[in-house]
C-alpha cells in the first residue's frame, strides 16, 4: 500500500500523542481527522495494521476511528456466522483445503475444522 496519502494528512506537523493518548485527547483527534481529505485511506491503513504485527499502532485514532469504532466495523462487516459456516462447506466440497479457505473466509484454520467435523457429526 503506497503512503503517499500521508502528504496531504491534516495531522502532520501536530503532536502524534493527540491520536495516541486517552479519553479527551482522542476526542481532539477526531475531530481534526473530520476535516481531514485523506480519512477514508488513513481509516483503511489503521484497519490493515490491526490485522498486522505492527501492535503498537492497534490502538489510537485512524481516519477519525477509535479501536472500539473500528472493532464495531470488522464485527458488522463480517458474514453473519451461518452465511459464513455455509462458504466454509460450498469451499470444502470444492476440495479448497482449510488453510486457503481461513484465508479466504477469514477465520482461523481452527474454525474451519470445527464447522466441518460439526457438520460431519451431525451428518452421522
Ligand atoms: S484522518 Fe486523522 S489521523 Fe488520519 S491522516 Fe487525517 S488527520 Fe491524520
């Protein structure tokens, strides 16, 4: 993912802490990142380092979005849990092996397992 959105961020030049901080400091944030023009690209840079290594930048504010904001997102954006076990088995049959299907799907290679023998042991 190319940075070169980070130029134009309303933030640069502001104390670093204001996004990092607690409670009122992250309020500030927000709502310098209201008038931001590079929002909707910083809030996709913040979801792509929660789902990094890079743990140190998990929390704080990206794209006017706290942690717990962004948690709410990833939850709602998700397949509800049958639509989801559903794609696991289409996958399985189509002979997709469980660790490209958890990529595929985004679950664990753990959660693929247990939707199939679940299925398998209902089935018996
Ligand atoms: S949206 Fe907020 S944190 Fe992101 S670049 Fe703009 S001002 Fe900075």
């Amino acid at each position: 993912m190319s940075l070169d959105w980070m130029l134009s961020a309303v933030c640069a030049g502001v104390d670093p802490e204001l996004w990092h901080g607690a409670g009122g400091t992250l309020t500030k944030a927000k709502k310098i990142c209201a008038a931001c023009p590079v929002r909707p690209q910083c809030e996709a840079y913040g979801r792509e380092l929660e789902g990094s290594a890079a743990l140190k930048d998990r929390h704080g504010v990206w794209g006017g979005t706290d942690a717990k904001a962004r948690a709410r997102r990833r939850k709602q954006s998700r397949p509800a849990k049958a639509d989801r076990d559903a794609q696991i088995l289409r996958l399985t049959e189509h002979g997709v092996s469980p660790k490209e299907i958890a990529e595929l799907v985004g679950v664990t290679d753990r959660t693929v397992h247990r939707v199939k023998n679940t299925t398998e042991r209902s089935a018996a």
